[in-house]
C-alpha cells in the first residue's frame, strides 16, 4: 500500500509539472538541416535544461529573460548560443571531424536506440560529487546501488553493489579494458585514487547489459570513458580537507589541441586519511596522462595511468556489541598491519573512422600490479609453515607468533578490436578481444618470536594461476519501422585457467580449467509518441567460478553460473520532466551466492545455489522546476529469493559439519527497498561581481539486509535513511561562461546516524545450540569536506 501511495503521489506531481507551458522552441540540426536527436541542452546554471526528439526539436519551460545555453551531442562539437524566452530558435552544430562518437567506440556502451536498462552520467555531474571519495561513494545515488566502505568514511577499500549484486557480478571497464581482477573478480578501486578526476562519463548498465570484455556481467557493468579529449587548453588545480584528517591535493592540465594534431593531458593527485575506524588510514597516490595524435579519420590515444596505495586494514568489522559503545574499534592493534600495493595500465587506443558509416577500433593493454598485505599471525604452528623446529633452553617450541606477507606480482596483457558499420536503416557491428592474466601469489614469514632475524624473509609457499580469456561477439540494430528499433547480440566466450604450486594452507591446486560460453541478446525499442517510448529485452550470461572459488573447492569443483535475464520498461520525456520505469526479472541458474562467511583477506565464500531470482522495480526521476529548482531521484522496489539452500554449520560439539535446509529465503545483502533523492538549486544570475550560488540536499534509504541466506534478523544491518548536503559558491568570467574559482562545502551524514552497510556471519553449533558470530562495517557520523578550485 505504501509503495502503491507513492507511485500514484509521484505520477500526479510529475503530471502537475508537465502541464507547465512551454515557451522556448528549439530547433537543432547540421549544417545540411539533418535533426540531431538526443542533444543534451543545459544553461550550466539549472534554469533550462531538455534533450532533443528525433525530429531534433525540444520544447521547454523558461521563464522570460536571456539565458546562455549549452548544447552537447555526441559527434558534434560543443555550441554555446545566446537565447531570449519566449522564443523560436533554430541552432545549427557543427560535427567533428576528428573524434568518433563513443557509442561507435567501445562494444559495451548503449546507445539511444538500444532496449537496454542504463544511466548515462555526464563529467560534470561527477565533478560536482568529487570530494576525493572513490567512484563508489560517488556512483551510490544511482538506480538499485549500495556503497560500502571498510574505513567508514569513503576512502580506502569501498565497493558497490547494484540490485543486490555484490561486487565480483559488476563489470568495470576502462575505455572498454575489463578492470575487474581477472582472478578474484573483484574491482579495486583503491588501486585507481581520484580516477574520478579523470573520467569524462560513465555509463552504468543494469542486468546483463550489452557483451563486455573480460567477466561477464552478471548484475550491472560500469563504463567509464576517458578518451573525449578537448581541444581548448586548461588546468586546474583542487584542494579538500575535511574529518578524520582528509586531505586531497588534484593538479590537472590539458594543453588543448597543438598544431593541428596533438593533444597533452595529465592528472597528478594525493589523498590522506585517517579513517572513521580506528587506525583504518590510507595514503594513496596516483597520475593519468594522456597523449594523443588526430588527423581527419584517425586518432591514436596512448594513456598511462598508475595508482599506489597503503591502507592500515580494517577489513575484520567490529563485533555487534560495539556497535553502540565503540564504533570505531579496530581488533588490529600490530603496528604495520597494513595493505600495500601499486598497480599501473598502459593503454594504446587506434580508431579509424574514415566517413559517417563506418569505424574501427584497435586497442591494446598492460596492466601490471605488485604488493602485499603484512600481518600479525598469533600462536600458530611451526611446522605449518616449513619452519624447523626451535629449541628453548630444554624445550622444543611448537608454536610462535609471527609476522607474515602475502604477495600478489599480477599482469594482464591483450587487446580488443570492433568494426561498426552503418547502413541505410541498420547498424551492424563486430568485436573480440584476447586478455592473458598471469598471477604469482607468494607468502613470506619475516619476523617470529625466538627466531632470528629473516633476511631474507622465508617464503613459505607460492603458487601460481595463468587465465586466458577470449570473445567474439556480433550486434545489430535494425530500424524495422519509423517508430521501432530490433537488437540483437551474441558472443561467444571461452576462459583457460591453469593452476601451479600449492596453496597458502599447503594444499594443491587444480590443473586446469576451460569452460566455454555462448551469451545471446535480443530486444525490441518502440517509439509510441514523441514523449514516450518503451523495450522489451532478454539476455543469457554465463561465468566462471573466481579463483578462491577452486582454491576453496576441497576436491569438488564450483559450476559455472548463469543468468536469464528480462527487462521491460518505459519512459516519458516532456518539457522539463522525465520519468522512467524498468522492470526486471533476473533467473539464475547455479548462481554462487554469498554466505556471509569470510576468508582470511575478506573475502566472501560462496557456494552454488541450483535456483535463485532477483525481481523488481526500477523508478527514475528528473524535473525542472521553476526559481532553479532541480529534483531527481530514484526507487526500487525487489523480490530477492533462493528457492532452496542448505546452510553447513561448524559443529564445536562433535566436531564436523552439521546442515540446516532453508526455503525461499532472501538472498544475502539484498535490501527489498533502496530509494536515492537529490534536491538541487542554483542562482539564477550572479550576485556579485560574477558569483553564482549553489547548493544540493541528498538523501538514500536502504532497507533490511541479512548477512547471510538464513534471512536471521539477528544476523542482519537494521535499514537505515541518510542525508547529506552541499553548498558551492562559484566565480565565473563575466564574458564567457568559464568558471574561475569554485569554492565548495558538503557535511555528509548531516543527521549523524549510526548506521551499517557492510558486514558477514559466522555460524557454528555449541552447546547444542545454533550461535552465530557477526562483524559489522559502521559508516561515519556527521562529517565535512570543503573544497577549492582554482580553473586556469
């Protein structure tokens, strides 16, 4: 009834807002009189703001004055114009000779006519939310997300999860380069610090999305393009501090375009933080440079980026009775128990577009990590780790403590290619890649009680895996009528993983693996009106197991997962009013679901599950309203079931395992509700002396999740409603619409909640009772950043 109330409450008011007459009549087109549909319009300043309908026309609401408006489109160059309300206006764009429209660039990006779920979200949306959190805590206001942070505070280890799926079922990609380590399948964003900065769009696609490079997406993929190079030279120099002794330094600069040809861009960033969670410090550091060389049908990018990082882990939670009384408890109490690691990507990228129907991608990467984690090890068995025996006095010594690091030395190397062409009412596009992961894990004892010093440190174990993993996939999209778009996908995936060595617990490894895929999709886009469209889409993914899923298998190998995928919905788009409505039901066969049981680093174990769904309802918003106003948000409402599961517990009494069987339960981490709202404004001129004014209120619910699949409310992160806010004041050139100085200020938390969104279970049987063990991830209380930036 709840859910019912409010849908009806929202249709009515956005109703309301689209009975507001328009008065300002656009009319945008090429040179030649051609339509561009789906150009973006925007006054920088949130007056007046519309997208184009396939006849290139956009009808808005302005209030009457004079406004400067700023119009992108893909393929086009940027066009500011000067406009009076009310008024007709006819503005042509000219197109680039130079750049390919990014839709033709990568395999994994949707486009306009694709019957697919996705979230466009544009630079400058980015950079207003940039406060030197990780893309995470940046990307969590979008459809269906939850994001997590082991410090606290954003910084550090973070993660996502969309429609409840963890972190290893997102694929990230990289201006189409699969980011998610090859084996564990996780993103690790702390390994790119401040990537925001350099980051020009994201697209995030819900469900299986379109063929991706590297893991298949099992959940949601993330797009993140950094190749939309501009033209006109700038530098920028930022700087944030806020709570818990936050500190971030970012220094950009773009040398615009250089006899005709040329290009230089490049980013050098800092952060510090203490951490919310006692000691949970990190200190990042990282650069992105970008050069590129153009001519009229060719661009060659070449882009080196590298991150290093050292946190002071935080990765074991607290226990549920510190909850209220210490928060912040931190059990590591060694000194150096720290995380270090430092990762850097070369990327060439080779595009080809000799005329408007036709294009060609070649691209090649290297990305290349090294470090470790230190650890204090208490009380464990010698003969565990290969080391002789030592005596004290008459006495030979079993066990010690000691000190170890746990190595990863990793590279991925390989390449993509794609080939698009157009044609009179079709596009037909085809694509693969080959990436080869090679992965060294070693561990080392440097220090023990009553032993000498080790040097060098004693390496107790080493293994090795080797993964290769290689597409080929075909699209089209073909206009059947003036009003309809068919799609169609289908890739055809095969993975090679080879194991060598033993184990850190002295076990081996298997061989090797090769597991083949075929993953088709299919979808129809209609276009009802000129405000309204609607799709249909069906998609099949399979995946293979990660690493620590045949590192843990004990003998009995982990299946590979599928997932039957089906998306339905609708838009409406009128004057200064979107609304949007997805439906989705998400099958999955085998699908390995979180226990809420951790390894040592952790890391989730997981096991196969035969039945499992997740279905929903996705609502999105975004109206204009009047005086500056901006409100935008959206709501999700799911279904989140395994429909059978056997629960293993450790048996303290009799040693062994002991079951319990579990029907239609709710899938770990899987809120039935998650809800995002923004409520924005900005001045409607300057104040004084080129001053412009804005501020922002943003708020997320997330309902009751359970830390593991027994849907057990002790074992559970109570739902929780967050608000934050934000002010920015900002100094513009009073002849060009050109930002000078950006003074900003944001209190996140503004209500000082204590809340949860991370956490894992542990259950065991004592006493002849069922116990469960719970660590939980407690987020930061009311706490601020400021920020300044100086654009040059």
């Amino acid at each position: 009834m709840r859910f019912y109330f409010l849908i009806t409450s929202l249709l009515a008011f956005c109703s309301t807002l689209s009975a507001q007459n328009t008065n300002l009549h656009l009319l945008i087109t090429d040179k030649y009189g051609q339509p561009v549909e789906a150009a973006f319009i925007d006054d920088l300043l949130y007056q007046v703001n519309g997208i184009t309908n396939s006849e290139g026309k956009a009808d808005l609401y302005a209030a009457p004055g004079s406004y400067l408006l700023f119009i992108t489109s893909i393929g086009y160059y940027d066009t500011a114009v000067t406009v009076t309300s009310p008024s007709t206006v006819h503005i042509q764009l000219r197109k680039k000779i130079y750049d390919i429209p990014v839709v033709y660039v990568y395999g994994n990006t949707a486009g306009v006519h694709h019957p697919l779920t996705y979230t466009n979200i544009s630079k400058k949306e980015l950079q207003s939310l940039n406060y030197g959190q990780d893309m995470p805590m940046i990307l969590e206001q979008t459809p269906s997300a939850v994001a997590t942070s082991d410090a606290g505070n954003g910084v550090g280890y973070t993660g996502i999860r969309i429609r409840g799926s963890d972190p290893t079922r997102v694929n990230i990609s990289l201006n189409g380069i699969p980011f998610n380590d090859a084996e564990s399948q996780q993103a690790y964003w702390v390994d790119l610090p401040d990537f925001a900065a350099s980051v020009d769009q994201v697209q995030i696609q819900r469900g299986v999305g379109t063929s991706v490079n590297g893991v298949s997406a099992m959940g949601a993929s993330i797009n993140l393009t950094t190749n939309l190079l501009e033209e006109k030279p700038s530098a920028t120099l930022a700087w944030q501090t806020g709570s818990f002794g936050l500190q971030r330094i970012s220094a950009g600069w773009n040398t615009g375009l250089l006899q005709d040809h040329w290009i230089l861009e490049g980013r050098l960033s800092a952060i510090h933080s203490d951490g919310y969670v006692d000691r949970a410090s990190a200190d990042l550091r990282s650069f992105f440079v970008t050069a590129a060389w153009k001519n009229r049908d060719f661009k060659s990018v070449l882009n080196v980026f590298s991150g290093l990082e050292e946190t002071y882990q935080a990765w074991a939670g607290i226990p549920k009775d510190s909850l209220q009384t210490n928060p912040t408890y931190n059990p590591y109490t060694y000194s150096d128990q720290v995380d270090h690691y430092g990762q850097t990507h070369v990327q060439w990228h080779q595009y080809w577009n000799p005329d408007n129907d036709r294009s060609l991608t070649l691209s090649f990467n290297l990305t290349s990590g090294a470090g470790y984690y230190e650890q204090l090890e208490v009380d464990q068995q010698l003969s565990d780790y290969g080391i002789m025996l030592p005596s004290v006095g008459d006495t030979i010594l079993q066990t010690t403590d000691l000190i170890t690091r746990k190595w990863l030395d990793n590279m991925m190397y390989g390449g993509l290619f794609k080939y698009s062409r157009n044609f009179k009412r079709s596009q037909l596009t085809a694509g693969g890649a080959v990436f080869r992961y090679d992965g060294l894990h070693f561990g080392e004892v440097i220090q023990a009680s009553y032993l000498p010093l080790l040097d060098p440190a004693y390496r107790y174990y080493a293994d090795s895996a080797y993964k290769t993993d290689a597409n080929l996939y075909s699209q089209f999209l073909y206009q059947a009528g003036e009003k309809t778009h068919l799609w169609a996908d289908i890739q055809f995936r095969t993975i090679h993983y080879a194991f060598t060595g033993l184990d850190s617990a002295g076990m081996p490894l298997p061989d090797a693996v090769t597991l083949p895929f075929v993953n088709p999709k299919a979808g129809v886009r209609w276009k009802w009106t000129e405000n309204v469209t609607s799709y249909l889409s069906v998609a099949i993914a399979g995946r293979e197991p990660n690493r620590d899923d045949y590192v843990a298998a004990a003998g009995q190998l982990p299946k590979p997962e599928y997932l039957y995928d089906a998306e339905g919905g609708a838009s409406y788009r009128k004057s200064n009013l979107t609304l949007s409505a997805n439906m989705y039901f998400m099958y999955y066969q085998d699908q390995l679901v979180l226990t809420g049981q951790l390894n040592e680093v952790g890391a989730y174990i997981r096991q196969n599950i035969p039945r499992s769904y997740r279905t929903g309802l996705e609502l999105v918003w975004n109206t204009r309203l009047p005086a500056g106003i901006e409100w935008k948000g959206n709501l999700t409402g799911s279904i989140n079931r395994i429909l059978a599961y056997t629960q293993y517990l450790d048996n303290w009494d009799e040693g062994g395992q002991s079951t319990r069987n579990y029907e239609s339960t709710t899938i770990a981490f899987s809120p039935q509700w998650i809800a995002h709202q923004s409520l924005s404004w900005s001045s409607s001129r300057s104040w004084i002396a080129g001053l412009w004014v804005s501020a922002r209120w943003d708020s997320r619910f997330v309902s009751r999740q359970y830390l593991d699949n027994t849907e057990d409310p002790d074992a559970s992160l109570d739902p929780y409603v967050v608000h934050d806010i934000s002010a920015a004041l900002t100094w513009k050139h009073k002849e060009k619409d050109q930002d000078l100085i950006t003074l900003s200020f944001r209190v996140n938390n503004l209500l000082d909640v204590l809340y949860v969104t991370n956490g894992w279970s542990y259950r065991y049987l004592s006493a002849g009772t069922e116990q469960v063990l719970t660590g939980y991830y407690p987020q930061a209380g009311r706490h601020f950043v400021t920020g300044l930036i100086l654009h040059i």
